[in-house]
C-alpha cells in the first residue's frame, strides 16, 4: 500500500504542477485528463498482475 500512496502523492504534484504552467486552459485540460488515464491504467495494470500472480500461486499451494 506503501508504493499506492507514493503514486497518489506523485499524481497530486503533477496536478499541481500542470495548474501552475502559463499555458491555455484546453491544454490546462488535457494534460490533467491524460495525466489521469495514466494513473488508471497504471493502477489497473498493478491491480491485474498482482490478481495473476495471486491466482498462480494459488495453483501452486
């Protein structure tokens, strides 16, 4: 849970960061949509392989 927190604590600082750019809001916008699917995939990805690793070694015992 420990790496969780890290990631989250990550993504609120990029969010930040991205506020803080003197661009446009669209590009305001579609940084924060992009920064946040990486997040989710990342984090399903995460969830998706600890299941399989979990699911294995079930198998195994």
């Amino acid at each position: 849970m420990f790496f969780f927190t890290k990631y989250i604590e990550g993504y609120r600082e990029a969010m930040r960061n991205i506020d803080g750019l003197n661009t446009s809001p669209i590009l305001k916008r579609i940084g924060k949509i992009l920064t946040t699917l990486k997040l989710l995939m990342d984090m399903g990805i995460i969830i998706a392989l600890l299941g399989i690793v979990l699911w294995k070694l079930s198998g195994i015992l």
